[in-house]
C-alpha cells in the first residue's frame, strides 16, 4: 500500500511538473505574439548645394553686369538673346542617424532652402521651377531615373521626387519652401546609408558672389517599430 501511495504521489508530481513546463512554453509562445506599434518620429537631413557663378554666360560677365540682374531680356551682340540657364547637381549625402534602420515608412515633410551666402540676390535669381529628387549613391548626372511607383511600390526604382517649387521667385527672398511629393517613400535610401540628392534649377540673373550656396534642410517623418 505504501509503494502504491509512492507511485501515485509520483505521477502526480509528474503530471504537475509537465502541466508547469508546457505552461511556461506556451506563455513564451504567447510572448511572440504581442501586438507592435508604429511610434512616429522625426528624422532631419541637412545637405548644401553650391552654385558656381562661371554657369553665368561669358557674355553677360563681359558686360559687366551688375548683381541680380536679369540677363535674359537683354538682346546681346552676336548672340541675341539668352535662356535661362540650366544648373543641375548631385549632391552625396549620408544618413547620420545610427538609429534609421529601426524606422520605416520615412517620408519627407517638409524641405526648406535657404540662400545663406549670396548679399548680391536671393532666390530671385531663379526661374521657371525647381526640383529636388534623392537617388541611388550610384547615380551620376546623366543616369536615367526610374522613379518609384506608389501603385507598384515593389517593382525596382533608383531614384523619388522629394518635392519642387514652381511658384514666382521675384519676391520669395532668402527663403523659399518646396511642395512635397505626397507618395515619397525614402525607406530605401535612408536605410542604404549613403545616397545622392539631384536638384535642378534655372539661372536668370547675374550674381557677384563666386558660389551662391543653398543650404537644404529635409524634416522626415518615420515610423518606429516598438513593443506596445
């Protein structure tokens, strides 16, 4: 009877045991299953295009014009009439932030340039339309850009549009803000480490200065992925 009683109490502590362990790898597995968050953050970037002023035509340094001037409603000898020029650039950039990786769904919220070291013009000087786009380190001036999709945001793409200004630039002074492109997704850019910015622009006064340089401040927002 006693080694009965023994045996009982045995399986019993067995069963006990088991039921603990299997309660404790279920409680694991349920711990695996705890529903995420997405925490927005912000994220800045900071980058500064130099424009030289030997892209202001021979003619119109010859002549000795004077700054911000337009020089595109003059008829010069020999050559007439001169187009707004054309002034295109990659910038390389770098993500500063050691943290990137743990966010996605990074966008751009606003992009901000100011013209920090021109006294002879501000953003007057510019005209038409102005164009910021991020893009593979890669790329060089002359590549092709294959633009993301947002309808098809798998397929291969090299290069988004940040955003563009095409307003009036008489009276914007030193400060101007682009209209940001609402389907950007930089994800792979920022995660990549290293990546290019393109800006494009157009040229329609003289400046004195020997660089006019921009100064570019991207704001972006982000998700961080968290335990709730």
């Amino acid at each position: 009877m006693i080694y009965k009683s023994l045996s009982i109490l045995a399986l019993s502590l067995l069963i006990f045991n088991t039921s603990c362990k299997k309660d404790k790898k279920l409680a694991k597995l349920e711990g695996n299953k705890k529903v995420y968050k997405a925490t927005p953050v912000e994220l800045t970037e900071t980058i500064f295009i130099k424009v030289p002023n030997t892209i202001i035509p021979s003619a119109v340094q010859a002549a000795g014009w004077g700054a911000c001037q337009d020089f595109t409603n003059y008829d010069f000898p020999y050559i007439g009439y001169i187009d707004p020029i054309l002034y295109e650039n990659m910038i390389p950039s770098s993500n500063p932030n050691p943290y990137a990786h743990l966010t996605h769904n990074i966008k751009p919220l606003a992009v901000k340039m100011d013209m920090t070291s021109t006294e002879s013009c501000d953003f007057a000087m510019l005209d038409g339309i102005l164009e910021v786009i991020i893009c593979n380190a890669s790329m060089n001036l002359g590549d092709a850009f294959v633009f993301r999709n947002p309808n098809n945001p798998d397929a291969y793409f090299n290069a988004v549009k940040l955003g563009k200004y095409d307003g009036d630039f008489e009276n914007l002074g030193a400060t101007l803000n682009l209209t940001v492109d609402e389907d950007a997704v930089i994800d792979q850019f920022i995660h990549a480490g290293d990546f290019k910015i393109y800006m494009k622009m157009y040229v329609d006064r003289a400046f004195t200065d020997d660089f006019a340089i921009i100064r570019t401040d991207m704001t972006l927002s982000a998700e961080l992925i968290n335990e709730e």
